[in-house]
C-alpha cells in the first residue's frame, strides 16, 4: 500500500514539472517568431562638413622703437655765403630758403644779394604776397654764388600797327585784343610763345582779312597792310 502511494507522488511531481517546462518552453518559442517592434522610423541626420575657420598668424612684435616727436635738424656748416639772385621772371617775386622769405618783391629783371648759411638748402619763388610758388629747389652753397629765377613761359609782348585805311579790331586766337586801332596807330598785346592764328577786321564789320598764322618766340612787332582800295 505504501508502495503505491509513493510510486503515485512521483508521477504527479512529474507531470507536474513536465507541465511547466513545457508552459516556458511555449513562451519562449512565442517570444522568438514574435516580431520586434520598432520606434517610429527617423532618417539618420546628414552631417555637416566642418567649418574650416582661418586663424591668423601669430603676432611677432618687433623690437620697440621710440618715434621722435621732432625731425632732428641737420648739422650745420659754420659760416655763411653771400647769394646774388637774378630775376629774369617777368613779374616781381619774393624768394624764400627753407620756407623763410628773405627777398621781397624783387622786379622783373632786377638783381640783389642775400646771406645764407652754408650748405644743403631749398629754395623756392613765390608770386609777391601769396602762397603761390614755384616748385622747390634743392641747392648746396659752398661759397658765394649766383642764382637765377628762370623766365619760364612769360608772356610775350607784340606789337602791331596799322597801315590800313580805316580802324581796325585786332583778334588772336578768336580773342578780340585790340579794339578800334586807328589808321598808322600803334598798340601792344600780351600772348603766350607759340603759334597764333591773327585776324584783322574793319571796327563793327564781319568783312574781315583772312586768318594768318604766326609764330612768336619772342617779343616782338606787325602790321596790318594797306589794301589796294585804300585812298
């Protein structure tokens, strides 16, 4: 009797673990043919090529040097020199060395003398009163010297004299510069070198004498000719 009970418990705690290996063995195999569900699908983001950043190069500071506050004078020669200057412009002018006037309204074609320190200088004329120059020079006295003003491109001086029978008006370059020049009268103009072209015309008349071209290089005279139907 006792037998049969006991033989009887081990089946039951056999079916009973046989149960239950096959319960997990169910879950299992359910498990694995059960599909993995995924999160909402997102696209991979694309990546950006870095930014490539230049730096500059690094600083090098050079050795420090003081900027002078004033330009150092040069040294000077002693002595001094005796300048004779020429004025061979055609208008009076003032001279000046190193920004200094030392010559004042000196006339055309005038001459006059002047001390200055020896050496490296600049020199520059000036029309009197104003701050209209020439071009600076640079020049170095030794000793005494002479310096002139060049005449440049002075205006020239003409003369011009009618020989015609009547008055005339005189045009230069389509400028009217003599008016009503009476028969064997004289009169003078200013022009610049060079060519021109002249006309002569009866004063208050169109009929005037053919355009001429002249050349003056210096100063100088004409006339304007007697035509035949003069009295």
């Amino acid at each position: 009797m006792m037998k049969a009970e006991s033989f009887s418990a081990i089946f039951k705690l056999a079916l009973f673990l046989f149960v239950v290996v096959g319960a997990v063995l169910a879950v299992v195999l359910i498990n694995e043919s059960k599909p993995i569900a995924r999160s909402q699908s997102r696209p991979f983001p694309t990546l950006q090529q870095p930014t490539l950043v230049s730096l500059p190069p690094p600083l090098v500071f050079a050795a420090s040097t003081p900027i002078p506050t004033t330009r150092p004078m040069p040294t000077p020669t002693p002595g001094s020199v005796t300048i004779t200057l020429i004025n061979d412009f055609c208008e009076e002018l003032d001279y000046r060395v190193d920004g200094v006037r030392v010559v004042s309204a000196l006339a055309a074609g005038a001459t006059t003398t002047f001390e200055s320190g020896r050496g490296a200088h600049s020199v520059q004329a000036c029309q009197t009163g104003t701050t209209v120059c020439g071009e600076p020079l640079q020049v170095d006295w030794i000793t005494d010297a002479t310096a002139a003003i060049a005449r440049g491109a002075c205006p020239l001086t003409i003369t011009v004299i009618n020989e015609h029978c009547g008055d005339e008006d005189l045009y230069v370059d389509g400028q009217l510069v003599v008016i009503a020049l009476p028969e064997q009268g004289k009169a003078t103009f200013q022009v610049a070198p060079g060519k021109h072209l002249v006309q002569a015309c009866p004063v208050g008349s169109t009929n005037c004498s053919e355009t001429v071209l002249m050349e003056w290089l210096t100063s100088t005279s004409f006339s304007i000719a007697r035509e035949p139907d003069c009295p």
